[in-house]
C-alpha cells in the first residue's frame, strides 16, 4: 500500500457510512441503545461522548474492560448485572465483598479466581487515583491489565485518545494486508494513531466499527470472504 494515510480514514469513513455511531462503553443503568449491532444492544449511547459522567459509571467501564477478557461481552454484561444487583458498582463496597461472593457473582464470565483477583487490584488503585486520569504507563503496572485493556480503559472510561487494538483490528487489518499477523501490540497502535487525527471520539467509533465489522464477516475462516464493505482495499 502507498497510501496508508487515506486507506486507514477510507475504512473509518466507509465503516462509519454503513453502521453509523456506535455509542460505546455500554452502560448497564443507561436506558439507550444501538439496534444496528450484533449482539447484545442495551446501555449503548450512540454520539453521546459525556459518558461516563459519574465516578461510578467510570468504575463499571473499568470492570467491564477486566470481565470481557477472554469473553463475550454478553457474559461480563451478565456479571456486572449481578455486581449491579447487590448494589456494589462501587469501588469501596466492591473490596467489601466476600471472596466466595464475588467470585460467583462474575462466574458467567469465565475465570473467576483470576478476574477476582484483578478486579480487587484495579479497584484498590482507581480508589487511589482520588479522581485523577491515570497514566498509562501505572496502569500496566496494574495485575490483569495489559496493553488492550489499558487502552480501552483511557479511551472509555477517561476519555483519552488511546487507540485500542483486538484480535479483530488484527483479523481484518491484516486480511487486507494493511499490517502483518505478527505485528506487536504496540506497532499496530502506533500505525492507528499516526494514520489518524488525534480524536478521542474517532478512536472511541473506529475501535467499535471494526468489532461490529469483524462479527459480521471475520468470526470465521476464511476471514473477509463475505466482505463486500472493504473489497476496494483488497
């Protein structure tokens, strides 16, 4: 490719036409939603960029980035439905909860014992942010949080125009043959960030296009063999 630039804002743009505003982090309390998505619909607030506005509404998003590791998000969203329920969105009445209680709470989403444990430490250390945007770099020094979940964390609960990078950036990016399947985390992001303006709410939409995209037409192999959206890139 010789023009990398415009084919990284082609993909947004033509993206953006076909499934329009995507209104992540979902919210469990938040009443909107995105009928154009796959999957779970309920919480999303499409060109709404103020959310999260409260200090508990930031601590969910936190949660859900640790519970949708390795899972669907459908299954975290379950697990913070039952957080909600016992009324512990919260990081203070969180770290009072039995141990055994907590673990069942968030067992619909898969590794219990680990993601305990991580939601104990990320918790502890939002509590000792006293508001504050963390660094990124302290993140990672967080157990359980790697580079995706801190970016998506800066980029969904603080409002940071962190690119976030999954399996499905990969997937399709590339299938059209824009990276290479071995490209580290952190050259992917850096190949987003400077084919892109620095934009907090194009980073927030591009992130969650491609997951929309990439459940469409790349959950299975053949990857992008259905793919009609992208095919002038092929």
């Amino acid at each position: 490719m010789t023009h990398i630039k415009e084919d990284f804002r082609w993909i947004y743009n033509n993206l953006f036409r076909i499934y329009g505003p995507q209104g992540w982090w979902p919210l469990i309390d938040y009443e909107g939603s995105n009928p154009n998505k796959t999957g779970a619909k309920h919480g999303y607030h499409p060109q709404n960029y103020e959310l999260p506005e409260t200090r508990n509404q930031v601590y969910e998003v936190i949660l859900g980035t640790i519970l949708t590791q390795n899972t669907a998000w459908t299954s975290a969203e379950k697990a913070l439905l039952n957080l909600h329920e016992m009324g512990v969105i919260d990081p203070e009445k969180l770290l009072m909860l039995d141990d055994e209680i907590l673990k069942s709470s968030i067992k619909c989403a898969g590794f219990l014992n680990q993601k305990a444990d991580y939601i104990r430490e990320v918790s502890n250390f939002y509590i000792s942010l006293d508001g504050k945007i963390p660094k990124r770099n302290d993140l990672l020094n967080v157990k359980g949080v790697g580079n995706e979940t801190a970016d998506s964390i800066l980029l969904y609960a603080y409002k940071q125009p962190e690119f976030v990078v999954d399996a499905y950036t990969k997937r399709i990016f590339t299938s059209l043959g824009l990276i290479h399947e071995n490209d580290s985390y952190m050259k992917i992001k850096d190949m987003f960030e400077s084919n892109l303006q620095e934009n907090m709410n194009v980073y927030n939409e591009y992130h969650a296009l491609i997951v929309e995209h990439a459940k469409r037409y790349y959950n299975k192999k053949p990857y992008g063999i259905n793919d009609t959206v992208l095919e002038p890139l092929k």
